[in-house]
C-alpha cells in the first residue's frame, strides 16, 4: 500500500490529534481518519477511483480544525 498524502490537525497530545491518509494499493483508494495519534483509533473508508476518495478528505477536512498537508516521501 502506498502513502500518497497526509492532512494533521497541527496539535499535539493523544486526546487532541487527529490525521487523515490518503493510500492506494492497486486500483483501490483508501482514506484513513485517525483521532489519537499512532495509539489512537482509525476509521476507514474504501473507494474505486481517487475522485471518490478525495471527496470524502474534503468532507472531512471541513470544519473548525487548523488542518496542514504534510510532505509525504514519494515511493522508492
């Protein structure tokens, strides 16, 4: 599966942080939404285009959190 982007609220602390991945594996898209950090608990969601998966970031990405996109390392 590979990374392709990364969005963070910018706090830090288990009850306060939350992160949403954007991964492809195939012609699968999946978002992620995680609210804890690495120890948190995750949702996530699975699309057949990118389009459908982007859709649902910016869905999720509305709202009163500061959000920033992170740089992701392109794959190797």
């Amino acid at each position: 599966m590979e990374q392709r982007k990364h969005w963070w609220n910018g706090k830090w602390g288990r009850l306060a942080r939350k992160d949403i991945y954007l991964r492809t594996s195939g012609d699968q898209w999946y978002v992620e939404q995680r609210a804890g950090g690495s120890a948190g608990t995750s949702h996530f969601f699975e699309y057949d285009s990118e389009d459908a998966a982007l859709n649902m970031i910016r869905a999720l990405l509305n709202g009163p959190e500061d959000w920033r996109e992170l740089s992701v390392r392109p794959p190797r």
